[in-house]
C-alpha cells in the first residue's frame, strides 16, 4: 500500500508531472529548430505553447494545492507521531501513509483506546 499517498501530496504529484511534462515539450519544441532548420519552426511553435499550457496548468494545480493546504486540518498522526494535515473525513498521512479518518462511524479505534494504548 506504498503507492497511496495522502490527498494534498497527490494534487503536488500532478503538478510536478504537468511541470515536467511541459517544460519537456518546451526543449523538444526548441531542439525541432536544431534538427530541421528554419521547417522546424512550426514545430516549435507547437511545442512552445502546448508546453505553456501544460506550465500554467500546473501553476493553477500548485495553487490550488497551496489554497487547499492552508485550511487543512492538521492532525498527530497516531502512527508516526508526526503533525500531518488531512482533507475531508479520511485521508492518508503524508509520512508513513497510514489511514487516518476524524469520522467514528469509519475508525477502527476509538480516541479513549488509542489513549489507553499509551
């Protein structure tokens, strides 16, 4: 279960790929000028601006991630001990990605047991 991670790292995780994404279509774009001369300027062109699309719609996405994460709930995760932010009733911490839930229909284990467990 390594590969889950929690919500506010996913919405990163898309907006690191979209950055990669583009600004790898922006060098292939500009090395289609290198390759085929003054016929590689459309190609160029093409790969200049799909590569600022992808760029600004990560900028949106880290922005986003970035509103989302200032009203976030930050939480102790009882796992790692470590302070976590959690979105909506359950979400995963961003450490040790343990499930974590604020909701008592959905936990396991209630507060008082936790509380007891140390």
């Amino acid at each position: 279960m390594k590969m889950k991670s929690a919500k506010i790292n996913a919405f990163r995780t898309w907006g690191l790929l979209l950055t990669m994404l583009g600004m790898g279509l922006m060098i292939l774009g500009t090395a289609g000028i290198v390759f085929w001369g003054s016929a590689g300027k459309v190609f160029a062109a093409i790969g200049l601006v799909i590569g600022l699309i992808s760029m600004m719609a990560s900028l949106a996405i880290y922005f986003w991630a970035g509103m989302l994460s200032t009203s976030a709930v930050q939480l102790e995760c009882p796992e790692c001990h470590k302070l976590t932010k959690m979105l909506g009733k359950t979400d995963r911490c961003m450490f040790c990605h343990t499930i974590l839930t604020r909701d008592p229909e959905q936990a396991t284990i209630t507060a008082e047991q936790l509380e007891s467990q140390h």
